[in-house]
C-alpha cells in the first residue's frame, strides 16, 4: 500500500489561488469522504489552512490520479501544474513532520499548525477514514513535533503571523506601540485564526486600533476580549 500527500502551500502557490481550494472545518469530512471515494483510496486526511491545502492518503492503487483529487476541490479550472507538489512513502512522511512542526511554515516554528494538523487528523480519524498506515505517521508526527520543541529553541521567537506584525510594528515605533502618531491598522487574514491577531499585542498597549476584518460582526468582541481597548 503506498502513502502519498498531494498539496499547494505558500511556497508554491499564491494567495488567491490557495483560496480556491481552501475547505472550511465543518466541510472538512465530507470533502475528505467524497475524495475517498473518488480517488479508491482506502485512507485520507484532509487538511486546510490559510497557507496550505493538502491531501495525505493512503491507496492500494497506484493510478497517478493524485493531482486530479486535489483539483476537484476547486469549482473552477486553475492550472496547477506548476504549484502542486506530490510526496511519496518516505518523502510524504518527511514532509508532514516538517509541517506539523512548524518547519514547513511562513513563520518557522509558529505552534499552530500543530493544532491544526491534530484537527484534521482526530476529524477524519473519529470519522472512520484513517487506518494503520495514517494513524502511525500521523501520531509519530505528533511525537516529532513535541520532540523538537522540546531538544530545540524554535518555539523562542514569534510563533505565528500575528506575532511577526507585533513585533515588526515595535521596530517601526520604537518608543512603544502607544507612542504611535497613527491609528494601528490590524489587518485579519481570512481562514488564519481571527483571534490569535489582536492576543499578540495584548501585552503591547497601544493608544488605539483599527481592525480591517473579514469577520465584521466578530471583530469588537475579540479586540475588548484580548486587548481591552475600545473599538
């Protein structure tokens, strides 16, 4: 039986292309189970995040119909040959240890990709799609990734996008992000974690804020929740 992860990521497509075939969580187990059958494929983990769309599987059959899976997540026709990738046996596996730790990602070492990769896994583990082959890689991935935050200092800097703007922001305004002359313009990413922005910059005080989100009806609870300003 052989094991492969088909994908796009923000190394290899760009953002609006990734949003095409972005699948929301609650979307997740259907796709994956509509793919399982469509592809003969005997073992599937479907993940999706804002920086990447792949599909890890597991197929007694070897029929080169791995790209075509990926494609039919999109409505319409991209061409993605030239911003897919196709790992195998050993090289899938090598590839989601480096994901799952944060190696992989546009913030080396962010932590939440860990979860998010757990997500996807217990999603399609509790729903009966993943067997002998995806459990072991996917819990070993697991032990990895603890194991190199763990033996190493990667988790010491900023551990997602958020905390980037945070501390590129200090370095912008050196006298503190309440010295600012201008409004802080805290921009939310679709399909990134919303709440995970405005945490970063909870230790940070700043005269004031101007959230530009894809959520607006969420938006002012989690600014009063996590940063105590008014909005």
């Amino acid at each position: 039986m052989s094991f492969f992860v088909v994908g796009l990521s923000h190394k290899t497509a760009p953002v609006e292309l990734r949003e095409q075939f972005a699948v929301n969580a609650s979307n997740l187990v259907p796709h994956a189970n509509r793919l399982k059958l469509q592809g003969d494929l005997d073992e599937i983990v479907l993940l999706s995040t804002c920086n990447r769309v792949e599909i890890y599987a597991a197929s007694r059959h070897e029929d080169g119909r791995a790209s075509s899976l990926l494609q039919s997540l999109c409505d319409g026709s991209p061409d993605l040959r030239s911003h897919t990738y196709l790992y195998e046996d050993l090289d899938a596996a090598r590839h989601l240890f480096r994901v799952a730790a944060g190696l992989d990602s546009m913030v080396l070492g962010e932590t939440e990709i860990t979860g998010q990769v757990k997500k996807a896994y217990e999603l399609a583990r509790s729903s009966q799609l993943t067997g002998g082959i995806l459990n072991r890689v996917f819990q070993k991935a697991f032990q990895v990734a603890k194991e190199i935050r763990t033996r190493t200092l990667i988790g010491r800097g900023a551990a997602s996008i958020g905390g980037v703007a945070v501390e590129l922001a200090e370095k912008i305004f050196p006298n503190g992000l309440s010295k600012a002359p201008a409004r802080f313009l805290f921009p939310i990413v679709r399909s990134s974690a919303p709440s995970t922005w405005p945490r970063n910059s909870a230790a940070r005080p700043c005269g004031s804020m101007i959230a530009s989100p894809q959520w607006p009806a969420r938006i002012s609870s989690w600014l009063r929740r996590a940063v105590r300003i008014p909005c």
